[in-house]
C-alpha cells in the first residue's frame, strides 16, 4: 500500500517543510522528499510502507522476562566483564611498570649509569635533590656535565660503585 510523504520542497527558500497531509504527484503517487531535494521539483515516486511480521504484537509480548534484578545484572555482564578483563590485561601491568619505575628513580644514587628518555647516556656525578641530578655525558676527565631531572631517566643500565669524596 502506498503512503503519501510528509515532506515538500520549497523552491524558492530552499528549505523541507513537513507536512499534516502528504503532496500528491503528477500521476496521484506520493512524491519522494528525497527525489524532490535533488532534482528542485516534484517528482511523482511511490513511497511503500514497511512490510508486517508474521507474529502479531501481542504473541511477541508474551514471552517472560526475568525478574527485575536479574535482567539488569544480566544485561550489564558483557560490560562488567570487559572491564575485569581490561583490568587485568592492561591496567594492572602499567601500574606495575609505574611502581618499578618509581623505586627505581627513588634509589638512583652516584656512579649510576643511566639512559635518559631522550636517548642520552650517562653516569651519575651528583645528586642535587630529589627532583634533580648532574650527569656526566663525556668521556675523559674533563667530561660534560648535564643537570637533569630525575624524573626523565628511562632506564638504569647499571649500579656503579658509589664515588667517595
């Protein structure tokens, strides 16, 4: 069966009015608001409306639901078990990672050889505070000393023997 389209082109304006009634097309069809917007006039197509199901509404409502609390926690499973599976596969590692990364930066100490976040290679001189260090970066006794912070060091290559003043 078909059904008029609520829809109309205005022309001049530009714009898609609805419509209570449908617009009729040169033939008695209904007009596609679709057809009308590309080409600027009307159209005259046939809009069909939406095949029915074979169940009747009332058949495919009386299928029971659970109870109340169950369907929500069944419903909300899939969601509580993704985040127990994130947890574990990616949270839980990272905040390992974080914790070993901590003490490490924690117990940096002289003569430690280090590799900072932006590649450079170094060994400890002097601990400044506990936010920042010098790093001696050149080789021989005149070597290039660096003051960094503490926090940029990406790894600790090797414990070298504390120097003694």
């Amino acid at each position: 069966m078909a059904v008029y389209a609520p829809f109309a082109f205005r022309r001049g304006l530009g714009i898609v009015r609805a419509l209570s009634k449908g617009y009729p097309g040169r033939h008695g069809g209904p007009v596609s608001p679709v057809a009308s917007l590309m080409s600027g006039r009307m159209i005259p197509t046939v809009v069909k409306e939406p095949e029915r199901m074979f169940v009747t509404p009332a058949f495919a409502q009386a299928a029971g639901e659970p109870a109340g609390a169950t369907a929500f926690l069944i419903q909300f499973m899939p969601f509580i078990l993704i985040f127990v599976i994130m947890y574990f596969l990616l949270i839980r590692p990272q905040q390992k990672r974080a914790a070993e990364h901590r003490d490490m930066i924690k117990n940096l100490r002289r003569g430690d050889v280090v590799v900072m976040a932006g590649g450079l290679i170094g060994k400890i001189s002097k601990v400044v505070d506990e936010t920042e260090m010098v790093l001696d970066i050149g080789e021989g006794p005149g070597g290039i000393k660096v003051r960094v912070a503490r926090g940029s060091v990406a790894e600790l290559r090797s414990k070298g023997e504390p120097v003694k003043d």
